[in-house]
C-alpha cells in the first residue's frame, strides 16, 4: 500500500470505527499534503459507503451509525473552509433541506459545501424540514434555487408535495428546484416535478450552475 492510501484509509477506517478524534486527527494531517475535494472523495464518502454496507449486513446498528456520522462530520468540518473559498461573485441564492421525516443530513450537508464553493449564497435548513418551512422560506428568501434531498424510500415523495405546494402558492416559477439523494434518480426526479437531480455533490454544484445560465429549461 502507498503511503497515500494508507492515509486516505486510515480517515475511512477512524470513520467506521466511530473515533472522531483520529478522523479529525488524521484529516488534519491529511490536508498538508492533499486537496480537500480529494480526502473528501478518496476517505470520507467512501467510510460513510462502508458504514451502509455494515449495517446492511448486520454488523453495525443504529447508535453505531450516529457515532461514525459523528467522526464523518467533525472531519467534514475540518474540510469545509478549503471546499467553500471562493473568490467568484455570488452565483445565486440557494435554499437546501432534507425532507420531513428523515434525518439524513450528511449529504445534503456536503452539497450546501460544494454550492459554496462554486459561489452560492446557501441557506441550509437542516433535516427533516416539513413542507409549509419550505414554501415559507422560498416566499421569505426568494431564492433561485431550492434543493431537496432525501434518502429514504419512505420520505422521497415529500419532494412532490413541496413541489405542489409551491405551485398551489404561486411560487413555482419563481424558483427551480433540484432534488438528490442516495435513493433518488432522474426517473423520480421528473417525476415529482423536479427541474433537476444530482447522484453527488460535486454534479449538485453543477447542475446548479446549469439551471440558472439556461432558466428555460
Ligand atoms: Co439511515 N438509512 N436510517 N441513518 N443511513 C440509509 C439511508 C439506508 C440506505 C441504510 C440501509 O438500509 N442500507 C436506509 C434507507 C433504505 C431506504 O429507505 N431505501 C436507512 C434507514 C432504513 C434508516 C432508518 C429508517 C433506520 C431505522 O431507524 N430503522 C433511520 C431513519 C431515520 C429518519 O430519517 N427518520 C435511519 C437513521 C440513520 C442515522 C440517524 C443513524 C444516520 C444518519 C445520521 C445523519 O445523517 N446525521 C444514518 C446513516 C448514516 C445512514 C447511511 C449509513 C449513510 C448515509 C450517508 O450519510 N451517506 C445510509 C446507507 C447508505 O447510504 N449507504 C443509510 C453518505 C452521504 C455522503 O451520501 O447522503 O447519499 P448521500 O449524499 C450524496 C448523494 O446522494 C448526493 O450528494 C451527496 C454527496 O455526494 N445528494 C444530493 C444528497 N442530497 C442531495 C441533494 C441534491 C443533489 C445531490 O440536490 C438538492
């Protein structure tokens, strides 16, 4: 193994093994010699992959998942003024949230990064975002994007009702809504009405950008 492996795998294996200390230890470490976007991609959504595998296979449970989110997101935290410096203007204003009942925050937390390091104004509600918060922020914010993950099979199609809310309000035009998440795809997304979905946060970012230079779309 190189000692660049052996790095990025020592980040993953302190994730899966829950020590928040080492992740944001070796991440630390790791950020001397490589790129943010690269220990982000190489050690850090990968351990959150290996972390899923676990749990589908028995071997890790729900407190088990919270603490390696914990060690992923102290470590995330290190990486986040790298991944976010941007010297462009403001590219747009972008609200994100997870939808209602589901609690995955991960993610979206890393597509809020990307936004913000293409140049975008974000305001992350968090998770589980009910749907009413959603069109009072698109009414309060005009945003010119609204981003809305979801990892859950059981919470996806509350995108569709936001969606509809929107609609119901008035609102709909005035924004163009992106939607991403573990279980989603371009056949829900269109689906639900969506103008755009993303499978990861650096084609999130990209996608953004594409929206709003092509606002007939
Ligand atoms: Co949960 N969980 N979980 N979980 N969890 C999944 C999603 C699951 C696939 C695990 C499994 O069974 N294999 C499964 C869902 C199955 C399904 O519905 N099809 C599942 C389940 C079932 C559950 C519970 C129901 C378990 C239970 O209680 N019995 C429960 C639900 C709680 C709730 O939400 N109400 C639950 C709870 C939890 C924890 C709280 C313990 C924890 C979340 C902690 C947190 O987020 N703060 C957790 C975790 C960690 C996971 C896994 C292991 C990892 C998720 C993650 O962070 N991935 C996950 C298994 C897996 O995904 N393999 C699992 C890393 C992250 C970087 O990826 O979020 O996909 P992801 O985001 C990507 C892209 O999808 C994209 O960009 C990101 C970066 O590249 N993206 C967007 C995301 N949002 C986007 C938005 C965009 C564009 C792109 O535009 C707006």
């Amino acid at each position: 193994m190189t000692i660049e492996h052996d790095e990025f795998e020592g980040i993953r294996l302190s994730i899966v093994n829950m020590d928040d200390k080492k992740s944001v230890e070796l991440t630390r470490q790791a950020m001397k010699t490589h790129a943010a976007g690269e220990i982000l991609n190489k050690a850090l959504i990968p351990a959150m992959e290996a972390v899923g595998d676990d749990y589908e296979q028995g071997r890790k449970f729900i407190p088990e998942m919270l603490l390696a989110a914990e060690a992923m997101n102290a470590a995330l935290a290190l990486l986040k003024p790298e991944l976010t410096r941007s010297d462009v203007k403001k590219a747009g204003r972008v609200v994100m949230g997870t939808v209602e009942g589901d609690v995955h925050d991960i993610g979206q937390r890393m597509v809020c990064i990307m936004l913000e390091g293409a140049g975008f104004e974000v305001h992350s509600l968090g998770a589980d975002v009910p749907t009413l918060e959603f069109v009072k922020a698109v009414k309060d914010m005009s945003p010119d994007i609204l981003g809305m993950s979801a990892l859950l099979t059981t919470t996806a199609p509350r995108m569709k009702g936001v969606i509809e809310s929107l609609r119901k309000e008035g609102l709909r035009d005035r924004v163009k809504v992106m939607v991403g998440g573990a279980i989603l795809n371009q056949k829900l997304a269109d689906e639900y009405g969506a103008d755009g979905y993303a499978p990861d946060a650096a084609s999130a970012a990209r996608l953004a950008k594409t929206l709003l230079d092509n606002p007939g779309a």
